[in-house]
C-alpha cells in the first residue's frame, strides 16, 4: 500500500512535459546543466534497458509455460522462440512511435484490468493468513519496501515522455491523480495477489506458481495476461529509452536508438534466461535499481518544486549561454545533490551484488530509498537561492 502511494510523485512528474512540451530527460537538463545531464542519462539509460530485461523476461518465462500446455516442451529452443516473440511484440509497437503506443497501451489496460481482476479473485480466496512462526525483522520489511517502490520509481525519468502532448491548461489535479489512481490500484492488487499466492506456493518461479492456484480453463489465459502485461510495460521503458539515447545526444533516429536498445535488451535477456537464476538476479537488480533511481528522483522532484514547474522551454534546447548552461554547462547544486544521494543509499545498500557497510550496524535494514530524501534536502540547502520559477 505505501509503495503504490509513490505514484503520487510520479503522477505529478508528468506536469512538467505539460508545460514544456518535452520529455523528462530533456527536462533535468534544467536541474544538471546540459553537460551534467549526460551521466545522470546514461545511468538511467542503463537502468531502463535493465527493467525491460526483467519484463522480457517474465513474458518470456509465460510464454515458454503456454507452449509447453500446448505440448511444445522444446527445451532451449522454446524458450529462445519464447523469447524472439516477446521481443518483436515488443519491438513493433515502439518503433511505430507514441500514437501507436498510446492507442495498443489504451486498449491493453482495458483487456489487462479485467484479466488480472479475475485473477485476484481466483487466487485470494486461499490465501494463508495465519501468523507467520517469525517476524521478517528490520532486514525483511525494508526489503519488502525496496522491491515494491522499484516499480514505481523506474518510470521517475519518464512521465513528461507520454504528458508532453497534452493541453498546456491542463490541471496539476488532473495529471496526479490519473497517474497516482492508475498505478496505485494496479500495483496493489498485483501485490496482494503476489502476497496470497506466496503463501500457498513456492514463487521462485512466480509464473508457474501462480499457474498451479489456477483452474484448468484460466490458465492459458492467465499465461497470455503475464505476456500482455510484460509487453505494455516493456513497449513504455523502450520506447522512453530510444528517447533517452537521442537525449544524450547521440546523432541517430528514434528507430534507430529503438533498434539498439532492442538488441542490448534481447543480449541481456538471454544472459539472464540462460546464464543466470532469474529470481536471484531480479531482486538484486531491483535493490540496485534503486541506489540511482531515488536520488536522482529527490533531486528532479525538489527542482520542481522550487521552480513551480515552470520552465523556459526553448530554453532547455539551448546550448552554450542558454538560461540552464550553469558553469560551463553543469549545474554544482544539482549534480553535488545526486551524488550525496548515491553516495547514501550505496552506503545502505543490502542487495546480493553489493552490501553497504552502514547496513550491519543497522540492524540489517536497507534504507536505499532514503537516498531521495537526502539528495532533495540538499539540492534544496544548495539552489534555494538560485533556483526559482520562470516568470512568464
């Protein structure tokens, strides 16, 4: 529940591409110069590409189970061909561009918020609510935490992308509220119906966990949600990651930069299909996730705040001498800001690629996500003063 309230702050992101009319990554050039937004895309750039590994992969893995009820249970060749087909659904509808995005994401929600209702209403019935034998402890619970606001925080570098075409009289009301009520109603009820199936099933494997609660008639469609759901949140982070690479500069088409991250996605996925166990490699890229997701998000969000989301627009296209060059096109308040936040939530890291030394003392906590509180207060102490709203 508190980490579906986080839509909130990713809903209100979204005024920011109303009043500029572009993406959010062109955006935080206001906040890190024109030359201090190039690492801070990069990274996000890396983390994207990531996250539309994992939601390959999960349509992969669905895939592969509906071939194998079909009874194709090929082994290494089902999975590849499971694998090749998540990607081209994928791959089509991002590179036709954001009308044909935003009218298969219109109607998938329809089909997907029905579906998945069913589904809750099938698996919650035989939920275990015994109390469990031990508590989860300090480590368990800011584990929990970390997992559930990975979601949310990973389409931080993003909203403005898919806001940027609306009326420029759109209401703040409006935007944060229909971002907040969509993700927060469907992160909940997913994670409750995660929740009631961990405690009947073994979820290493969430897909055929799941599956094995599911009458006989409800599981192929079950297995044809996951895919659809995987798709429409792989076709959103891609096609904001072709956006990015075109962001940092880089002189190619948005086919193009969709045809590159494509195909670093596809290489990461077969790394983490075939190489790696995907569970384990999920939930440490999600803990890992966070370390650049919140900081950077404490700062862009504090920047919005102190310049009342008003920006110069033309501005944010300018180069040398524009209104956001800063010290030779890097803003100091900004990027100190980030890296105090990065250099917090590494230090309170508890993921299995890397553990930060302040977790032991504190009990085995991960405080990752207070790594936005911290980059937002000092991005605040050090731009309160050079900060402010654009006056029209």
């Amino acid at each position: 529940m508190l980490g579906g309230l986080s839509f909130l702050a990713i809903g209100a992101a979204g005024l920011s591409g109303v009043r500029t009319g572009t993406a959010t990554l062109v955006i935080s050039r206001a906040v890190f110069g024109p030359r201090g937004n190039w690492p801070a895309g990069l990274l996000n750039w890396i983390v994207s590409i990531g996250y539309t590994i994992v939601n390959t992969v999960v349509g992969t893995l669905a895939l592969e189970a509906f071939l194998a009820d079909l009874g194709w249970s090929g082994g290494t060749a089902a999975r590849a061909l499971a694998l090749a087909v998540t990607l081209a659904l994928t791959f089509a509808v991002a590179l036709w561009g954001h009308a044909t995005v935003q009218f298969a994401e219109r109607w998938m929600a329809y089909v997907l918020a029905a579906g998945f209702a069913v589904l809750l209403l099938l698996v919650l019935p035989g939920a275990d609510t015994a109390a469990p034998s031990a508590g989860p402890g300090a480590a368990g619970w800011s584990l929990a935490f970390v997992v559930m606001l990975a979601g949310p925080f990973s389409y931080l570098p993003m909203p403005a992308d898919y806001t940027r075409y609306l009326p420029r009289t759109t209401s703040l009301k409006a935007v944060t509220w229909s971002g907040a009520l969509g993700g927060f109603v469907s992160s909940v009820a997913l994670g409750i119906t995660g929740v009631a199936a961990a405690t009947q099933v073994d979820m290493a494997d969430a897909v055929a966990g799941t599956e094995s609660l599911l009458p006989g008639w409800f599981q192929p469609l079950f297995l044809a949600l996951v895919l659809g759901g995987s798709v429409t949140n792989s076709i959103i982070t891609l096609y904001s990651s072709s956006l990015n690479l075109q962001v940092l500069g880089i002189p190619w088409s948005r086919a193009r930069a969709i045809v590159i991250s494509a195909a670093v996605t596809g290489i990461g996925s077969l790394g983490a299909l075939f190489l790696t166990d995907f569970t384990t490699s999920l939930l440490s890229f999600l803990s890992l996730l966070i370390i650049v997701f919140a900081p950077w998000g404490g700062v862009f969000l504090a920047d919005m705040l102190l310049r009342r989301c008003t920006y110069d627009a033309a501005g944010l296209h300018a180069g040398t001498g524009g209104p956001y060059w800063y010290r030779s096109g890097w803003h100091p308040a900004g990027l100190t800001a980030l890296l105090a936040g990065l250099l917090f939530s590494a230090l309170t890291c508890d993921s299995e690629l890397w553990t930060g030394p302040l977790v032991a003392p504190l009990g085995g906590a991960d405080l990752t996500l207070l790594g936005a509180v911290v980059s937002a207060l000092v991005y605040g102490l050090l731009a309160r003063r050079t900060v402010a709203p654009v006056r029209a």
